[in-house]
C-alpha cells in the first residue's frame, strides 16, 4: 500500500516537471522562429538591393526597419525625392506622411515592402539596431543611418524574459544569431 502511495506521489510529481519543461521548450521555439523572421526581413533587403542594380527608376536603397513599441518589422524601399537624385535621401526609415513626401504617399518617401508583426510572446529587447539599409550595387550598409557604424544588434526575448536571442549585423552584411 504505501509503496502505491509512493508511487501516485512521484507521478504527480514528474508530470508537473514534464508540464513546466514543455512549456520553456514552447517558449524557446517560439523565440527561434521569430529570431528567424528578423534574419529573413534583412536578407529579403539585402537580396532586394542587389536585383535592383541596373533597373530604370530603381529605388535608392531597400531596408529593415525594427518597431518596439509594436514589435513589428518593416520592410522598406527608400525612393528619390526628386528624378533618380538619391543624395537627397536620409537612410532611415520615414513613415509614410512623413517630411519626405505627401500624407500616405511613397513619392519622395519611404514605400513599405512588407510588414511583418512578431509573435505576441515575444517582445524586442535592448534595440540598438533600428535601421538598416542596402544601397545597390556592392551594396553599402548603413546602420541607423551614421556610415561611421560597424555593427549593431537587436534583442528579443520571450515573455517571461528566460531566454533571449541577440541578432547581430555588421556593416559588411554579415548576420550572427546566438541565444542565451
């Protein structure tokens, strides 16, 4: 009899252990599909920026612009503001309405590509990285707008604030990814 006992109570046991460690296993899942997201908007920019070398009309540069208070990622061509003169631009994201153009209208803005919202169980988390875009052809990054800028990361972390993911990239394009 009593070793039933002792065998009910390890089992009630080992199930909340087994629960608690699905649901970290969830939150981490969760954390890396949406590290993936940020990776795929800056390779998405940079492939972009290099197909559009030689187009007529083409835009100054593609870029990513990360959201906190939304947590949302946009995806952004950066257009000229007069003709094909791209010296004018700014190199960071400008919401449409903007004062680089008319409310609501990409000429002489910033058009949005695509808007991608992460996860609600996840939230960005120290941002440096704000903007960055690819200027075709080789293409020159510029992060946050300033040339003098080699690097710079963003954060997100789950809701409970376990475990985070740091995103970094520099400013020769290449993207590191580690969670801790």
């Amino acid at each position: 009899m009593e070793l039933l006992i002792v065998i009910g109570i390890t089992v009630i046991l080992l199930s909340f252990g087994f629960s608690s460690y699905n649901r970290a296993a969830e939150r981490q899942l969760i954390l890396f599909r949406e590290q993936n997201k940020i990776i795929s908007a800056l390779d998405k920019a940079k492939y972009l920026a290099f197909s559009t070398f030689g187009q007529e009309q083409a835009p100054c540069d593609y870029g990513v612009h990360l959201e906190a208070s939304n947590n949302t990622i946009i995806i952004f061509k950066e257009l000229p503001i007069l003709g094909n003169d791209c010296a004018s631009i700014n190199n960071v994201y400008t919401p449409p309405g903007g004062p680089f153009g008319p409310p609501g209208g990409p000429i002489g803005g910033d058009e949005i590509v695509e808007t991608i919202k992460l996860d609600q169980a996840v939230r960005f988390n120290n941002l440096i990285l704000n903007d960055i875009v690819f200027i075709p052809p080789a293409p020159q990054i510029i992060i946050n707008g300033d040339l003098s800028i080699q690097s710079a990361s963003a954060e997100i972390t789950d809701s409970g604030g376990a475990t985070v993911s740091s995103i970094t990239i520099t400013k020769n394009g290449q993207i590191t990814a580690q969670m801790h």
